[in-house]
C-alpha cells in the first residue's frame, strides 16, 4: 500500500481519500504515498481523477474524508500557502507562467516565500538549465513550449521544495521534445527532489519513475514498481479505460 | 548539465532540440528596428540612465510655473497644468488596482471624493476645525487606505466583471452618501445621544462644503496657482517614485503575477487576498491625497465632481497611457486633461491660439492615421486622397454653388474668422457654405452628421483597400461636420463624444495604450 520501496521515510501520504466536485465523486478512497527522493508518477486517461488528485495534495481541493500527511504532519486542513511553505512546488498543467513578465521575475516569484531568492538558489537553476539563464531577462510568453517547461521547473526549484508536483509535463510538446524534457525531470530527481508526476504518456514517465500508479474512473487500480509496471499487461487497457 | 545542449544558435539545427531554439534565440534581432536617426536616438535615449530621464522631466514640468506670467490666459494655463497633475496622481493611483493587480476597481472614484471631503470637513468653517494641511492631509489618506481595505475584504474573492459591479456599488453609494448627508439622522436616535439637533449636515449635500481653506503648514499657506502646481507636482513626484520603487519589488512582482495569473500566483505561495487588499489601500491613499489637493485648490469640495464621470475619465487615461505602466498614467492624464478635455474647447484663452480645439482634432486625426496604417506608402496615398478629394469637391462646389465655400472659421460664438495661411488651407480643403449651422438652415449640416456615422460604421465593416478608399470621404467628412457643426458644441457633451471617439481609435490601433506591454504569447 503505501510502504516505501526503498527504506527511506515516507514523505508525502494520502489515506482513504475522498473528493468530491458538488454531487460527484470524484477522488474514491485512494491511498498514495510518495518517499523521501522517490520520483512516483500518476497515470490514468482522461477523466480518471490526476487532476484532483494533485489538487488534493495541493489544498485547492478539500478531501471530505480520508487524511493528507506531509513531512510526518497532518495538513489535510491546511492552505495551500501552508503546504507550499513546507515543502511543496508545483509545475501547472500547461506551465501556467508569467508571461508578460522574464525568465528571471518568474523565477524570483517562484522564491517568493524567500523573499526572492538566495544566489543559491539561482546557481542550482542555473546549473540545472544553462539556457534559463541565457534568457533571464526575455519575456517568459515567448519562450518556445520546451523552454517553457524548463523555466516553469527552474521556478517551482526555486521554492526549494522536498516535494515537486508535476502536472501532465509532456502536454503540448513535441514528442522528441518529451523525452528530452523527462530526462531533465530525471536530473532535477537526481538533485534529491521527491517528484509526483501525472501523465498520461505511460512508456516515457514509467521509464524514468521508481514507482507508478494507475487511475481509473477515480480509483487506483493499478499500483506498483515502475519496472513491473511496465511489463503490466492490464497497464494499457487500463489507463486507457475511462 | 553536460547533455543539456550549448545554446548557441547554429546556422542549421539537425532537428528540434530542446535548448536550441533558433526562433527564440534570435527574436531580438527580429524585433522591429528602426535604421537611421530614429534608430539612433533610441540607442542614445536607452542609455541615458532612468533616474537622469525622470529628472530631466521633472525639471521641464517645474519651469512651466516659472515661464508664465501673471496675465489671466497663463494663470489658465498654469492651472490646467495642475490639474493635469492631480489627474495624473489619480491614474497613478489606479494603476495599482487596476494596471499591476488587474483589479477592475470602479469604486476608486469614491477614495477621491473621500480625499477630497476628508480634507474639506478637518479644514473649513464647516465644522469650525482648521487643521493644518500636513494633519488633515496624514488622517485622510490613512482613513481612505482603510476604508479601501475594508470596502476590498467583502470582494477579496470576486474578479473581472463581479468585483466591477460591487466595486461600482461601492462607488455610486459615496455619491448618494454626499448628495444626502445635509439631513443626518443617527437613526432618529440624536436628541437621545446627546445632539442638540435632529438632522446634521454632515457633507452640504449638493450644495458641496465652500470655503475649505487653501494648504497651510508650519505657518505658510499655499495660496497662488504657481504653489498649487508645484504641490502637486511634488505629490506627483513622490507617488511616482514611491511606485517605481514598489513595482520592482517582490510586492509589485507579485501584484504582476496575480493579475497575469492568479492561480498559478497561489500555488507560488503568494498570499493574493492580502496583495488585492494591499492594492486597493495603495490606490485608495493615493486618490485621497489626490482629493486633498484638490479640495484645496477649488477651496471647497462638490458632489459632482466626484461622480462616475470623473472614474470614466481617469480610466480613460490609465488604458490610454497602457494599464501597468506609470509613465503611461501620467502621460495619459497629461493627454486626456490638456489636449482632450481643455484643449478641445474651441475658444480656450491662451494667449493667441484662438482655436485650438481645431488643431487637437486634425492632429488627433493624422496622429491615428500615423500610428494605425503602417506602410508609408498606405499612409502617403490615403493622405494625398484625402487632399484631392477636397480640392476637388471644393472645385465642384464653387463652380455650381454662388456662397458654397464662402464660410469663414467659426473660432468663438458668432464669431467668424479667416485664420490666417492654416486657415486658408481649411477653408480650400472643405468647401464651408456661408451659411453655417448656427445662422441658416440646419438641415444640410444635421445630413451630413448622420452621414458621417453611417461612414464611420461603414468603415468598421469593410477590409482592405475598400476601407483605404472609404476612408478618404469619412475624413473629409469628419473635417467639414467639425467645422460647421461640431466646433461650436465642442464645450459640451459632444467633447466627451469627441473624446470617446478618439479614445476608440486609437486603442483599436494600439490594444495595449501608448506605454503598455502588448502580450506576446508563443505556445
């Protein structure tokens, strides 16, 4: 269930989560963790509840029963604001970045709870992502999709998180430029970030995961190693299935 | 990282890379560049420091008091200027709800009037206080900054047309507070608290509070217009500064943030209530400090001018001059209030320039033209058109008519004049009959307005070379409609038309106003 793989201590944990949108249940007992340092993805098709599961996590969504442990602390009640302050960062579906502002003010909002950020900070971003600084002071709406998806994880780095929550990461972009683009999301995981990432592209996000989870119609279905995963025969039918 | 590719852009990338992104690399090479002398006095312009620029101008700005004189017509001019100047305090203001927080707050007009009404009940014979400016003026702006705080609390939550219309609420109830606080009952409870009266007269009603006392601190009192003008343009200054300075903060970023996106704003941490909270008292202590000034220079303080008339325009400036952008609230204010407002009147008493509204409307037009057609080539032919056509109507109509272009300039009620060489190049442009509208008959000239409408709604119908050529009559429409009709009317409402109209134009060409970002979004 929600043991950890590898003996280091478990970071993240939803238990009997329950989330509904008005009459419609949505999220239905679902039970998910993610350890220290793992990199765990969500998949699951359309409709299949990702979404709101991260959202659970997040806060923007309350569960109306079942708990959210974070950093051994229960925060089911807690803001978003808290959540973020503990640890939590988040790359938005689609990037969501500040367009009509650079590179470099949206990386400072990332570090908003820093006040900004330490020089650090931008050295471990910059490292990560030479070509962040090389357009630093561009408007982050021109940026093309790809380099958008690397501002948009250079920003979320920059709120130091323990935990990186990453919505659907290969939407809108090339697929040359998907598998490119989780190479980097394995770079930063190997920086030490724990990552919870909902996909819907199956092969690539389990190739580089440690752990996988498979949603469908608001249940997990599926649960696993990412390597077994992979081999899983119901793996498509399944998140293909609605 | 070592796999992350160098971002140097190659002359032929073998196939899409992240991190080699040719497009991009080079958009600044791609950006508009103008060669020649343009192109050099932008480059010597952007590397003169900001600070050096701001200075310069508020050098020029401080010696228009100095350059008029004493006459009536310069004592006109000076006090344009200083209202020019308390409108520019007041876009600056709203800039901050509505350019960095994207807040479309339509209650502001209300911490204006609160400014305004503040200042004029501490510092009058109404109540008999006579409180040094500096007092009033410090409790009015931090009384205005919580009251926008607590009229923000109730709609924290509400964005784009809800927050409008609870903030327009908030808004028209000052005016129906002012207009109706002469007969203040405390619930029909004041003989039993204590007062010796049924109704207090809080705010004069429409009536207005009169004989507000001019500035005065530390024993001096501002009393002359050049004072006024350089109070204000202190405040100016300050609020000017004081803004720059926050918009470059990790506050002012975050106001960015939120208005681009608030929800990604949130998951940033960013505390976004307490920032819109935070926006609407920055604006609210500004509008008041503009209404001190105000209530100080008219000695005394009106109902009306305080009302949505007043928001509209002030909006107007603030999405001319380009919402976001504090150069453009005040070049904003500086257009709408001087070459708009006053300058449109037709008989404004400055000095000899006698019809001056004439000039803002033909340099309105050109300047549209300019900015909105873009080859020259375009631009040179529909100019040229717009000439020929009037020379040759006028051709036509002196030939078949005996007084068709016998018109003179109407530069002032039943006053006509010839206008000198400018105003014999109007008078051979458009054929004036000598009969105008205010003498003969009103019929031709009622015409030719509705006509004028229907070309203009015509043009915004048509693509292409068609509007090009449509577009010649309707601008020798819209100058012979001005001078025969128009001209005489522009004091009024029709100014606000004018207004409008000019305003339309040209955010149609230009979306973002004069000094704002246009969005660019490549996804």
């Amino acid at each position: 269930m929600s043991e950890s793989t590898n003996g280091s201590s478990v970071l993240l944990r939803l238990e009997g989560v329950n989330t509904f949108y008005g009459q419609m249940h949505i999220l239905q007992d679902t039970n998910l963790s993610v350890a220290e340092g793992e990199l765990v993805c969500l998949l699951g098709g359309n409709a299949s509840g990702k979404s709101t599961t991260l959202k659970t996590v997040l806060g923007i969504v309350r569960p109306r029963s079942g708990t959210v442990t974070f950093a051994d602390e229960d925060i089911t009640s807690r803001s978003t604001s808290y959540r973020i302050r503990k640890g939590m960062a988040i790359v938005p579906e689609n990037r969501r970045l500040f367009g009509p502002m650079t590179v470099l003010e949206n990386l400072q909002m990332g570090a908003y709870l820093h006040g900004g950020g330490e020089p650090e900070d931008y050295e471990r971003v910059y490292s990560l992502f030479p070509l962040v600084y090389e357009r630093r002071s561009q408007l982050a709406g021109t940026l093309s999709g790809g380099e958008q998806q690397m501002v948009a994880m250079g920003r979320a780095l920059m709120a130091r998180p323990k935990l990186m929550l990453m919505d659907e990461p290969s939407m809108g972009l090339a697929p040359i430029l998907v598998e490119r683009s989780f190479e980097i999301i394995q770079q930063v995981h190997q920086a030490g970030v724990a990552m919870l990432i909902v996909e819907q592209n199956a092969n690539v996000s389990l190739s580089i995961a440690d752990r996988g989870y498979v949603l469908s119609t608001g249940r997990i279905v599926l649960e696993g190693k990412a390597a077994e995963l992979i081999q899983n025969e119901d793996l498509r039918k399944a998140y293909l299935g609605r | 990282m070592s796999d992350v590719p160098p971002a140097e852009p190659q002359p032929e990338p073998s196939g899409p890379q992240i991190g080699v992104d040719e497009w991009v690399a080079r958009s600044a090479e791609r950006a508009e560049t103008h060669g020649g002398l343009v192109g050099r006095a932008r480059g010597v312009y952007e590397r003169v420091p900001k600070p050096a620029v701001f200075l310069f101008v508020v050098a020029l700005a401080a010696l228009i008091p100095v350059l008029a004189s004493q006459s009536d017509n310069d004592i006109y001019f000076v006090r344009v200027g200083t209202v020019a100047l308390v409108f520019a305090l007041l876009a600056l203001g709203l800039n901050v709800a509505v350019g960095f927080a994207g807040l479309l707050d339509l209650g502001y007009i209300a911490y204006y009037g609160v400014g305004a009404y503040g200042y004029a009940m501490l510092s009058s014979d109404k109540f008999g206080l006579h409180w040094q400016a500096w007092q009033s003026i410090v409790v009015v702006v931090v009384v205005s900054a919580l009251l926008g705080f607590a009229l923000a609390l109730p709609s924290r939550r509400l964005v784009g047309d809800y927050l409008a219309i609870v903030t327009l609420f908030f808004g028209q109830i000052f005016y129906v507070i002012v207009t109706q606080g002469y007969r203040v009952s405390f619930l029909g409870l004041n003989k039993d608290l204590g007062f010796d009266r049924a109704n207090w007269d809080l705010t004069g009603g429409p009536n207005g509070i009169a004989n507000v006392d001019r500035f005065t601190a530390f024993g001096f009192t501002a009393s002359s217009e050049r004072a006024y003008f350089y109070v204000t343009l202190t405040a100016v200054v300050v609020v000017f500064a004081g803004l720059s300075l926050v918009n470059r903060s990790r506050t002012g970023r975050a106001w960015r943030a939120l208005r681009d996106d608030h929800l990604a704003a949130q998951a940033m941490s960013v505390p976004i209530n307490w920032l819109k909270l935070m926006a609407v008292g920055v604006g609210a202590a500004v509008a008041a400090l503009a209404g001190t000034i105000n209530s100080a220079l008219l000695q005394g303080a009106f109902p009306d001018d305080y009302n949505t008339q007043v928001l509209i325009i002030i909006y107007a400036m603030v999405i001319l001059g380009g919402a976001g952008s504090l150069v453009g609230a005040v070049v904003g204010a500086v257009v709408v209030e001087v070459l708009m407002l006053e300058g449109l009147r037709p008989q404004t008493p400055i000095s000899d320039w006698t019809f001056n509204g004439r000039w803002v409307v033909y340099g309105g037009i050109l300047l549209v033209l300019v900015v909105a057609i873009r080859p020259w080539r375009r631009l040179a032919a529909i100019l040229g058109g717009v000439v020929a056509f009037g020379v040759v109507v006028h051709a036509i109509v002196a030939a078949t008519t005996t007084k068709g272009t016998d018109g003179l300039l109407n530069t002032a009620p039943e006053t006509f004049e010839e206008g000198g060489w400018l105003g014999w190049l109007i008078r051979h442009w458009l054929a004036l009959p000598a009969d105008t509208y205010a003498q003969g008959t009103k019929v031709p000239f009622n015409i030719a307005l509705a006509g004028l409408i229907a070309l203009v709604l015509c043009l915004t119908l048509l693509r292409g070379w068609k509007r090009d050529v449509l577009l010649v009559p309707t601008i020798w429409l819209a100058g012979f409609v001005w001078e025969t009709r128009l001209v005489l009317e522009a004091s009024g409402p029709t100014r606000l038309l004018l207004l409008g109209a000019l305003l339309i134009v040209l955010m149609t060409a230009r979306p973002q106003g004069l000094f704002g970002k246009p969005r660019v979004e490549i996804v």
